[in-house]
C-alpha cells in the first residue's frame, strides 16, 4: 500500500504495534494522527516524527464522543482521512494463558467489540477522502 501523502488514524499509536505502524506510515511519507489515551507517549512521537507529519488526539477509543471529537481534530490538522489502523486495545496476562484462567470481559470488550464500531465513525470522512460521498 503507497501511504505517501496519504492520512492515517492509527489507535494505540504511541506504544507497542501502532506505534511501528505509526512510524512506518510517517517514513514512508504518510500523516499519521495518534488517537491515545497515553498522552506523555503520543506527544513524544510527535515530537520524533515532526509536527508536519504527526499528529496526537487523546482519544477512549471506546467512547463514541472521544473517537468524534479525535476525528474532528485529525480533520482539522491534516484536512482529511484515507486509513485507519486499529491496534488500541490491552493484552491478557500470560498467566491467564498458563493457567487457562477466562479472558477477562474488560480485554473482550474494548478489544473485540466497541472499538470497531466506534471506528466506523471514521467511515464518513474516509469515504469524503476519497470523494466516494
Ligand atoms: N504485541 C503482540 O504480540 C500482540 C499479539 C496479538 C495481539 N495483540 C493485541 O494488540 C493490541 C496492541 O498490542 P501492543 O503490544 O501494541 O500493546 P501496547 O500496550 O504496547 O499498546 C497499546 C496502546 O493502546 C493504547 N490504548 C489502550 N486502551 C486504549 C483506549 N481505550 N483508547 C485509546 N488507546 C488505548 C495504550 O495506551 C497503548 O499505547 C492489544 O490488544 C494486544 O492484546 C498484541
């Protein structure tokens, strides 16, 4: 995928997977927008990847008014949204693993489920991006 020049919402940016993700897209001459709730982490990669090219929103990936108003502010910065990358979410422990102990609902719940609907909000101005409206 050419990400040159192309705008990006990566969730969990600013650690871990998203944060390669992040890093990837802004070398290969992408914008990226950080939605984070690790605000010390999201202000450093926009400090590492430049202002021109990144851009962090304190967003709750499953809270529905969050993920608008990180969307408004990915708008705002780099005027539209043409990829969205989701790798927000928190792990299990691997002593759940060990010792086969239930997933916990919290890990289900923001991983599985609420964050792909909330990023279906980015559907709008990702269709506008590509003048599909
Ligand atoms: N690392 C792996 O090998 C691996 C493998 C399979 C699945 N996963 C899953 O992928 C996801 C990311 O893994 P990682 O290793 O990058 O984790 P990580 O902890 O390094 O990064 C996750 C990021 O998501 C952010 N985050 C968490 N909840 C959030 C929320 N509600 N709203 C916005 N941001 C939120 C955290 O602040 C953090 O910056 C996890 O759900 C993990 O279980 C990871």
């Amino acid at each position: 995928m050419d990400v040159n020049g192309k705008v990006a919402v990566v969730t969990g940016g600013a650690s871990g997977i998203g944060q390669a993700v992040a890093r990837r897209i802004a070398g290969e001459g992408g914008k990226v927008v950080i939605f984070d709730l690790n605000e010390e982490a999201g202000n450093a990669m926009v400090a590492e990847l430049g202002a021109d090219h990144c851009v962090f929103a304190n967003v709750n990936v499953v809270d529905e008014a969050s993920v608008k108003s990180g969307i408004e502010a990915a708008v705002a910065g780099f005027g539209a949204i043409h990829v969205c990358v989701n790798c927000a979410g928190i792990g299990t422990r691997r002593q759940n693993l060990r010792k086969r102990r239930p997933v916990p609902p919290r890990f289900m719940e923001q991983g599985h489920l609420h964050q792909f609907d909330r990023q279906l909000q980015c559907a709008a101005p990702l269709c506008r991006s590509h003048g599909e409206e």
